[in-house]
C-alpha cells in the first residue's frame, strides 16, 4: 500500500503497513518516527522492534484505539496510538519541521486584540513526549505567554510550589508520575491551588475522561487534536480566568474599603459610650446597666471583627508585616486580661492567671501578638459555661515561651478541630452565636509569621485549650 506520508516528512518517519517491513528499512535508528500499522496480534513481534530500537519513537495505528489497546501499547514503551485510516495532516502537524500554514492559521488582526488580554499569563506544558510539547509550544507561540515545558513530571512539580501558573497543560500516562498525580500536587500548593488544568491524552475511554473532570479539570483534548481548535480553547480558558481573578480582586478590595470605612464609625460608637457610662453610669439602675453593658460589647466584638476582616485581606495578599521588638511578655497577658475581665463579668467567669515562665522579654511584635491573646480570650470566654474559671497559663522550654487558654465549656468535635484555622470556619451554628469565622484563621498567620506554632486541643461539651509558642531566642 502508498506510503501515506508527505514526501518532506517520510525522511524523517517510516510508515509500515506491517511490523515485518521494518526489516528492509536503512537507517531505521536515525529516524524520528516510526508509525505501525496493527490489529495488536503481533504485539509480540513489535515488542521486539521496541528493544533492537529504545530510542526510536513508535505510534501504533489502528482502526478501533481502545483503553486495552492503549495500555498494551503503554505496557511496551509506547507512548501513542492514532486511528487508521492515517491522516497527513496529523503527521504535518506533529513532525512537518514547521506546520504548514494551513494547519496553524496565521492570527487575524482581531485575534491578535483578542491575545492582548493574556500576554504575559504563563502556561506549564508537562509532557513525557518532545515531539507533542514542540507542537504545543508552536501552537502557542503568538500568543505572547510565557511558557515553562517539561518532559519529566517530576522536574515540574518543584517549579509549581514556587512559579505561579495560570494554566496547565498535562499529558497523562507518563513515566515516574501520571498527569493525575501531578494535578494533585498542583492543586495541594498555595500559588496554584485554583489554577486551571486541561489534561491532553491518546487515551479515549470514559474512565479516565471522569477521573480528570473529578480532579477538577476544565477540558480533556484527546490526542490527535486541531491545534487551532485547541489555540482558541487555551486562549478563551485564560482569558476567562483573568477575567474571574481580576473580579475577585475588585469584589475583595471593595470590601476591604467598606469594612476600612466602619473603623471610625465603630470606635466612635465606642468611646461614645464609654462617656456614657462614666458620666452617667452612677445614676443608672441596675437593669439599664446591663443594657449598656450588653451594647459595650457588641459593639468591642464588632470593632474585633472589622480588625479581623481588614487583617484577613492583609494577610491574603501577602501584607502581614511582622515588626519585632524587645517587650515584656508578661505585661502583655496581663494588659490583655484586663481589657477582657468586663465580658468575663457577665458570665461570672474568674480568669485565674499562672506565669509559670522565668522568661519574660522576648522579640515579638506587640500589637499583633496582643490580637491573637486577645481572639484567643474572647473565644475562651465567649463559648465557656457561666460561673466557671478561665485558666491562662504561661510556661517555657529551652527554645520557646508556650501561652495557653483553657476553660470549661461547649468544646467542639475532635474530628473538626483539624480546620479550625481555616478562614471563615465557624460553628456559630451549633453554638448559636455569631461569628465570622476569622479570628483563629488571623492568629495562625501571625504566630506563622512569628516562626511559632499554634494548635486547638477540645472535647466536645467539656473543655477547649489553645496553645502558641513564640521562640525565645529570634531577635527583631
């Protein structure tokens, strides 16, 4: 049967409509391709060409590419099967020195208004198969992105904890780690956690189909594809995620200008009615007492919460700045027991405080540290039973002074208290109460920043105790 293949690109691939034809082809070891014609009954015989030739690329044809197909292939070192009857413009595409200009269109001036949105996004290709990541890269290449390609999965999943990637092209069986496992890691790191990923595959069964829109995937391009077809996917799948970060961004800074803008009102609520209540706190009974009690500290945890939210937003884009300096840690807990015994008083909660610590001036930053003892406080009282007692504990080790609340209280299911960091987690719910789920969220991120650790031991319906540890020995 005719060689199928363009003359320019048979010098570089061999096409046999039988694996034994091989036997009177010169020069097989310096060709970049070889394409086989098979019904997979003679697997056998081109398990044997796989050995006498390992750097020689293989494709399998066939008519009916099935999963068992594919993984017999794989099973042999070869890495791509492709439907019989073979198209040319398949073999132009993918080993033609450069694609014909029918096959990768020329960009209209429209398309090249529409690329300005995502020049300079960038685009991790990850396939085991250079000739499949050279077709990508030219497919992509007037786009104006910035692309990092890699055949060895392993090499791309140390850049992804350290680059951030707006998209992610991933082949999918490739040696040492699948496309899937890679996506795993990829969606585990903080840079690329929401970072789109589009897996392209020789394999067309449903199983792996499923598998990857599981993972999360937003497309699944089977190999062989339209390069054009997938230039306006990539190209349409970016501009749309610039899109959502930009009005992310927008909806975040909005808010965080909102919650900003409450900061004066609220503390001026605040020291209007602390004025009250001095002027006029003699001549109240005790029932109006209570009441402006009560308003006191509503508006003290709105004020706590409006700091939380603007200190969230901070700590989002990357601006908690941590300032150290030389102070009395045993100061601190006391000033922070002080500014909370009023809340304490309306549960008739004793705070009983020990500093066990022979320690006393370390680094820290003072401001920040008060806010976590402060949230930490505030929760202990908040969700306590009434008449019970509060116990704050301060201790040390050879490298670290440990600050710890326990109280007496609702607690929280052990199997929940492994996310109770995470921002906007909160059982106000369960304990019908209201809460942003912020303040725990804040604090891990500042005791982080201070080199510290902070963790929430709870036993559901009996006690909670909150711990951090500050180094003793970090200067400023």
């Amino acid at each position: 049967m005719k060689n199928p293949l363009p003359t320019q690109v048979s010098q570089d691939v061999v096409y046999v409509n039988d694996v034994r034809e091989l036997k009177g082809v010169k020069g097989l070891s310096n060709k970049r391709l070889c394409v086989i014609r098979t019904d997979f009954k003679d697997i056998n015989r081109i398990k044997k060409i796989c050995k006498s030739y390992p750097g020689l690329e293989i494709w399998l044809a066939c008519r009916h590419v099935s999963r068992d197909n594919i993984v017999t292939a794989n099973m042999c070192g070869i890495k791509n099967i492709v439907e019989y009857p073979l198209r040319e413009e398949l073999i132009e595409e993918l080993f033609g020195d450069k694609p014909p200009k029918s096959l990768i269109k020329k960009p209209s001036r429209k398309d090249r208004e529409k690329y300005k949105a995502i020049k300079g996004l960038t685009v991790m290709i990850v396939d085991d198969n250079p000739l499949n990541t050279e077709l990508l890269e030219e497919t992509l290449k007037d786009l104006g992105l910035k692309l990092f390609v890699f055949q060895k999965p392993k090499e791309a999943a140390k850049i992804v904890n350290i680059e951030k990637i707006d998209l992610f092209l991933l082949d999918i069986m490739m040696p040492d780690m699948s496309g899937f496992d890679l996506a795993g890691i990829i969606q585990k790191t903080k840079l690329n956690a929401n970072s789109p990923i589009i897996f392209i595959s020789a394999l067309s069964d449903r199983e792996h189909k499923v598998k990857s829109f599981d993972l999360g995937s937003c497309a699944y391009i089977e190999k062989p594809f339209d390069v054009n077809v997938v230039k306006s996917q990539i190209c349409s799948l970016l501009k749309s995620h610039k899109d959502n970060e930009k009005l992310s961004q927008s909806k975040d800074s909005y808010i965080a200008m909102v919650i900003h803008d409450m900061k004066g009102p609220v503390q001026a609520e605040l020291c209007a009615l602390k004025l009250m209540t001095g002027l006029y706190g003699a001549n109240l009974n005790e029932e109006q007492k209570e009441i402006l009690g009560d308003v006191i500290s509503s508006t003290k945890y709105l004020q706590n919460l409006v700091a939380n939210i603007l200190e969230k937003y901070k700590g989002d884009n990357g601006k908690i700045v941590i300032t150290k300096s030389l102070n009395s840690f045993k100061k601190l807990v006391s000033e922070c027991c002080d500014e909370v015994k009023y809340l304490a008083l309306e549960k008739n909660l004793l705070i009983n405080v020990s500093y066990k610590s022979a320690i006393d001036y370390i680094y820290f930053d003072y401001d920040e540290i008060k806010r976590v003892i402060n949230n930490i406080l505030t929760n202990g009282i908040k969700y306590s039973f009434k008449n019970r007692e509060i116990k704050v504990t301060v201790t040390n080790d050879r490298e670290n002074i440990i600050f710890s609340v326990a109280n007496k209280g609702f607690g929280l299911d052990i199997k929940k208290v492994g996310n109770v960091f995470d921002k906007f987690t909160s059982y106000c719910e369960e304990q019908k109460s209201v809460n942003a789920g912020l303040g725990l969220y804040i604090s891990k991120k500042i005791i982080d920043e201070h080199g510290g650790t902070i963790k929430f031991d709870s036993i559901p319906n009996e006690s909670t105790i909150v711990t951090f540890t500050l180094p003793v020995n970090v200067s400023g």
